[in-house]
C-alpha cells in the first residue's frame, strides 16, 4: 500500500470513529432526555428556551469531523500537486526555479461549451459519415508536420481566463480546432477555397501556405482554388481564380503581402454562393478581421438556409489591432 493510500485510509477510519461517536452521543442525549421530566410551562408566553451548550464529547465529535474532513482535502491537494508537478517536469523540464501554489481562492465548479452547429443538424442530404481520420502524410511534401493527436467533444479552451477571489465559479469555453476522429466529408471529393480581405498585415502568405499543404497533404483534398483580389474576386468580371498546389505555395512565407490580392468591399451573397455551386466548392476559408467575419457568417447562414453542404471557416487576422 502506497503512503498515500495508508494516509487516506487512516482519514477515513478518523471520520467513521467521529461519526459513530456522534451517533452515540444524540441517541444517549435524547434517551436522557426522554427519561428526564418535562419542565412546566413558563409563566411568560414571551420567553424563548435557551439552547443548550454543546456537550465536551459533542464539541470533541465536531472537532474531530472538522479535522477529518481537513485532513481528506489536505490529502487530495498532495495527491493533485504530485501530478501538476510531474505534468510541469515534462513540459519545463528545466523549470521556473519555484514551486507551485494552491489559488485556494480562485475556483472553477462549471464550465459551459458553446455550442457548434453541424452540417449534418440542417442539411438532411448532408448527412453522412466519412472516412476514419487517418492523418497521412503526403510524402512528397517534406515540410508538413504530421497530427499527432485527435480532438474530442469534451476537448476545449476556457473562454475566461481572468480570475479573482470570490468571483463567480462558472466559466464558458470554446472547443478546440483540429482534426476529429471521424471526418464529415470525403477528403479525395473535396474541393475548397481560400480568400484573404481588408487589410495587408504579416503572415498572410503563410496562413495560405499552411491551408494548402495541411488540406492536400493530410487531408487529401482534391483541389484548393485561391480567390483574387478579396470578395470582389466571387464575381464573373473578377479575375479568375488561382490553382493552389504544394508548388505554387513553395517559399510564399517569406513573401510579404497576400499572393492572392486583398480588397475591401465587393461582398454580394447571391454571387458568392452562385460561384461555390459552381465550382463545387464544399470548404471555405476565409482570412479576415471583423468585418470580413460578418460577411462570412452571412455566407454560412445562406448556406444553411438553401441546405447545401458547404463549410464557412474563418481565420481571424487584423492590422487594426481589433
């Protein structure tokens, strides 16, 4: 038996003697008090018989309850601390040079997931099971990094992070992005598109190239087209799109600027869903601030209204700082 289970279970045998003790003490108190003769009634109606003070076997009881109970919490703490501190080691193994602290004052009761809505929940011709997600990797792309874990329901970010004492004990979060078990679409089907709007800001290219190489090389998309020049770019006198490929993305990282064009303005609906039926397009990506977000949620909620298997993905950037 480890050191921790014998600690454990000489707590619990603490709590067991302190309760049968307790149950002793109120059956003897009452059986006296049964046997005792009943006090006649005080001549004032007014008067309010005073409590008794607690016996010194009934406050040693309450003691020794207090105690177990703390003793129990102290245990659990160690226990809890013991595995943080192996989960640190791992991550730090050169550590901060300091030793963890309970927030004894700071706690978390329940947590809420907001909600995800499916494909699947509005679009009955959309119902379907892909494939096993397998997480290859395309060979012939040396520079993806391969998953090397799988997302469930449960697996998510805490939305508030700042805490204080007293506050309340609930807190909402946001499930993670990243590769799930069972995949909604079948990746060799799968044609999809990228557009980056409003503002020039660092890093464009590489989101494109990173969509790219993660869609043809783990996922087995089919085909990722590159839409010009911003929303303006869904219409027919727009410029045509671009192919992307593993080559075509090749070294855009060190590109500043957006391969594909940016623009403000251009968003029309009908066009844009005119174009993604057109060119069957069943996942787009777009790069965009605020704004540009709106306007994808517009897209997202004309697809779900016209039930057409089609998923909106917004990929947040700004050179506003908003």
């Amino acid at each position: 038996m480890s050191s921790s289970s014998f600690a454990a279970g000489v707590v619990a045998g603490v709590g067991a003697a302190a309760a049968g003790y307790a149950l002793y003490v109120l059956y003897k108190t009452r059986a006296e008090l049964a046997a005792e003769p009943s006090a006649p009634p005080h001549e004032d109606p007014a008067y309010v018989q005073p409590v008794p003070e607690p016996s010194a076997m009934e406050q040693t009881v309450s003691a020794l309850r207090s105690e177990a109970a703390h003793g129990r919490a102290k245990e659990q703490w160690k226990v809890a601390k013991e595995v943080l501190a192996e989960s640190f080691k791992r991550n730090h193994p050169k550590g901060f040079g300091c030793d963890v602290v309970e927030a004894d004052q700071v706690r978390i009761d329940h947590i809420f997931l907001l909600p995800v809505p499916h494909l699947g929940e509005y679009c009955p011709s959309c119902v379907s099971v892909g494939p096993a997600n397998r997480m290859g990797l395309n060979k012939d792309d040396t520079m993806q990094q391969q998953y090397n874990q799988l997302l469930g329901s449960q697996d998510l970010v805490i939305g508030d992070i700042v805490r204080k004492p007293g506050g309340e004990p609930v807190t909402r979060a946001y499930l993670r992005g990243g590769p799930r078990k069972l995949l909604h679409f079948q990746p060799k089907e799968v044609r999809a598109a990228i557009v980056t709007c409003g503002g020039l800001c660092p890093g464009l290219n590489n989101i494109i190239q990173n969509i790219v190489r993660t869609l043809i090389s783990l996922y087995g998309a089919s085909t990722v087209l590159g839409i010009r020049g911003g929303y303006a770019g869904f219409h027919p006198d727009g410029l045509p799109p671009m192919d992307l490929t593993l080559e075509s993305v090749a070294g855009i990282n060190l590109i500043g600027g957006t391969i594909l064009g940016s623009g403000r303005g251009g968003f029309d609906v009908d066009v844009i869903m005119a174009f993604l039926r057109k060119h069957r397009i069943s996942q787009l990506y777009v790069v965009g601030g605020d704004g540009t977000h709106r306007a994808a949620n517009k897209v997202a909620e004309e697809a779900r209204r016209l039930q057409v298997n089609i998923a909106v993905v917004g990929v947040p950037k700004t050179i506003d700082n908003d």
